[in-house]
C-alpha cells in the first residue's frame, strides 16, 4: 500500500480547501522500480487522489515479488514525489531467517525535535511501527522547543488535518517514511488524551465526543499508509491487522482505545482521565466482563494465537501489559486505569490463551510510558514464583517529555517482574530476529532540543528462542 498526499498549501487552515485544493479528484500515477535510480521500472498505475479524503492516494499494489525491497514515486502534473523504498513481505510460510524492524512513539512536536526518527531511517529496517501518539492533540502551555499549528487543541477535522500536515512536513519523519514500510497503531493522543471508546477525558456527552472521534479517525486515515480496510465510517475505523514475514514472525497489531469498556469508576468531577484506585477504592476494575479489546477483537486476536505457527509472535499495542503496582498517598496498593492495569480480567484472559495456545516465543511492545521498559510477562504477577509466558519491550518516546524517575523507581521493589526501566532518555528501539534470538536495543538520543542529536545504545537484552524473558546483553 503506497500513501501520498497533494498539498500545495500544507498548512491551509481553510475547511473547504484542504491545503489549497479543491474541486474534483485529480488522477495521480505512480511507477515502481527494482533499483534505487527508478531506471528498472517493474509496474506503474494511476490513482485518484480523493477530495473526501484531503486529496489523499491510498494505493493498494498487487503483482509484486515476495521479500525483496522496491522504489517508488508519484507524478502529478508537473510535481514528482521523492523516491521511497518499501519492502514486499516473504511470502506466508516460507523459510525466513532474519527481519529487522524499529518501534516508536510519542512523538510531541512541541517538546522537541524527532532526531530519533532519522537515526532510525539511518538503520533502513525492513519495517517500523508507529505504535501510537502519533501526533498530540494539544498545546502545551510550558516550556516548548516549537509550536503547534494554531496553537489550539484539535477537535475538528480541519484542525486535526493541520496538525498531522505539520508534523508530515518534519523533515526526519518525512526520511523514515520513505526509507522503509509502516505498521501504525493510535493511541490516545491521535483523539483525545486517556479517551476510552465513545468515553472522553473532559466527560464529554457521548454523541458529541463521537462527533469529535470521527474527525480524528477521518484524518488518521488520511495522512497514514493504511489499507482499505481502514477506511472509516464516522466514528469506527478498524485498523487492528495481522502480518505474516514468512515462517519467522507473525505481527498482531492491536487497538486498544477504540473498544475498550469504559475506564474504571470513570465520571465527575475529575474521573475523565486516568487516576490511581485500589482495589477497595474501585471494585469495578476487577469485573470480570471488563475488555480492553472488545469481544471482536479478542476473538480475531485469540483465533490468530491457535493457527499461528510462525517461530516468533509479535503482539504490537499503544500501552503495557504488565502490572505495575504503585502506592498511593495513603500508602495503599494502587493500580493505574488507563492502560491494561485498569483492565485485570482482560489481562487474565490474554496471558491464559497465549498460555493454553502454547503460542511460540511471544513477545509484547508498546509505548505510552516515556520510558524504556524490559519486563517478564508473568501469567500471575501477584506471585513471583508464576511462569514467565511472554517477554515485554517498552519504548520511551520520540520526543515526549519523560515519565518522573524518581517516582517509578520508588515502586521498582514491588514489581519484581520489571528487569529494566530508564525515564530520562529519549529516542527508539531497534530489534534484530532471527531463528536463534530477538536482539533489542534501546537507542537513546543525546538531546530532544538540538535537531543534530547524535544516538547511542543505551541498553541492550536478548530473548532466547524457546525461552521467554529478556537477558542483558
């Protein structure tokens, strides 16, 4: 699937004219070559690029080679698009001995540049995921590196268009776009912060927050390489998907804001957005029917861990599945609602099947936190004798602001299962599989605020094949 977008005036706030076009489809042809220089052209087409959707080209290309890397550009007119480079996937079952891939998010164009996306394009992975927050929805009122379009929130669809045209024009995320292909899931911040389903931070009346979630997933679509199966229809947009590289690793790449139950003991005056409840505090947490995935999902994901037989399964979600104990003012055990903490059962339900599935050497990455995380996925984590059923890769983000040190590493002692977090960086993951291994690093930028910041690996862990839970390297 190859994604361009025509924007003459990127940053055209006019509702009628989206970045200065307007009027009827206008036809975009594309070629596709076997080398780098575009003298090899192998196919060429033309697509439409749609005014209903900012005029942007979402074209599906059938016909090509198996695992190999190709290039390609758009004409319009006059215009020629950059060349980018997008690799075919091997074909599903056949042997594959080695696929390299990075992992990022939270991205926050105003607190500071994305350094950590052009290190990553220096890698060329044969893929990255964009693993939510994509973009942020508001402006932050402190200290900022640079401004956000408008300096307003986003809650309309010719603001979100603005706000994703402005971080499109991002010169390193433009590179990493065209160095490699995309798997992209949202969090919150593609909405609204710590939303849930048709549930809004600001406590929002239903209908109206979808009025404002069909906007976002409008512009989602339009400014991502997603395939038509992603189209939205107001406010529903399915963009969980499956990904198979050969016979080496299949990728689950899951949603976990769009059908997940309404956030735990949620409502006035202040209960919009995450919050800290203990057990005895918020009974609901613990309901047994409680989803982090909706019934749907859960089923598609469950029936995908039965047939998988790839020697590695990648679960790719917007936040961690680990528990993670803290304690509140009182000194009470207390549980975070907004990420699969505030969602036990769901939890319970997913670490059994990948459990009774004996799914082959599962591993979990995410992001949201700000920081890096290397934990053993525990099918109990109450008790640290359980067996370890999976692995679990935390990325820090692009250029977020970190989550407080000092306050998570308090609470360290508690959750043993935690074999590594680190707040005070910035930047991304890189992940070499093969057969043998997964070999993670944690790349760290050495400053968010300077554009030319260099990277070093802050750490790096390896899981062994056959044996889950990640050892230093």
């Amino acid at each position: 699937m190859l994604w361009t977008r025509l924007a003459p005036e990127p940053l055209n706030y006019d509702p009628d004219a989206p970045a200065g076009m307007s009027g009827e489809a206008v036809p975009v042809d594309y070629e596709i070559a076997s080398d780098p220089a575009m003298r090899l052209v192998v196919t060429w087409g033309r697509a439409l690029a749609d005014p209903r959707y900012a005029y942007s080209v979402h074209a599906e290309i059938t016909g090509l080679q198996p695992g190999r890397p190709y290039w390609y550009r758009f004409i319009s007119g006059d215009a020629v698009s950059r060349t980018g480079r997008a690799i075919t996937l091997p074909a599903r079952g056949t042997p594959s001995e080695r696929v390299n891939f990075g992992f990022v998010s939270c991205s926050n164009y105003e607190h500071g540049y994305f350094s950590a996306y052009r290190h990553l394009a220096d890698e060329e992975p044969d893929v990255v995921l964009f693993l939510g927050d994509y973009i942020y929805e508001y402006p932050d009122g402190r200290e900022i590196v640079r401004r956000h379009s408008e300096g307003v929130e986003t809650a309309s669809l010719a603001a979100y268009r603005n706000r994703y045209a402005q971080y499109r024009l991002d010169t390193d995320l433009q590179r990493l776009h065209a160095v490699t292909t995309a798997l992209t899931t949202w969090d919150d911040h593609e909405v609204q912060n710590d939303y849930a389903d048709q549930w809004s931070q600001t406590l929002d009346d239903p209908e109206r927050f979808l009025t404002r979630r069909a906007a976002a997933y409008q512009a989602y679509y339009e400014h991502m390489p997603v395939r038509a199966l992603s189209r939205p229809t107001g406010p529903a947009m399915r963009i969980y998907d499956r990904f198979e590289f050969g016979d080496l690793v299949e990728i689950s790449l899951i949603d976990g804001r769009q059908y997940r139950s309404r956030g735990a003991c949620y409502g006035p005056p202040d209960k919009g957005r995450a919050h800290l409840e203990t057990n005895a505090s918020c009974p609901e947490r613990l309901d047994a029917i409680r989803s982090m995935l909706g019934a749907q999902q859960e089923s598609w994901l469950y029936d995908g861990f039965a047939r998988s037989s790839a020697r590695w399964n990648v679960l790719a979600g917007d936040v961690m599945i680990s528990q993670w104990k803290q304690q509140n003012a009182a000194g009470e055990t207390g549980f975070w609602t907004d990420d699969w903490n505030g969602y036990p059962a769901a939890r319970a339900r997913l670490l059994s099947r990948i459990r009774d599935t004996h799914l082959a050497n599962p591993v979990t990455i995410c992001g949201d936190l700000h920081s890096y995380w290397a934990n053993d996925v525990k099918l109990d984590f109450d008790d640290p004798s359980s067996p370890t059923v999976a692995t679990e890769f935390v990325g820090t983000s692009v250029s977020a602001r970190p989550a407080p040190y000092e306050a998570f590493t308090q609470f360290l002692p508690a959750n043993p299962h935690v074999r590594y977090f680190e707040s005070r960086q910035r930047g991304y993951v890189s992940v070499a599989l093969t057969r043998q291994a997964m070999t993670t690093r944690f790349r760290a930028v050495a400053n968010v605020t300077d554009p030319n910041a260099t990277v070093a690996t802050l750490r790096t862990f390896v899981v062994e094949d056959g044996r889950p839970g990640a050892m230093a390297a």
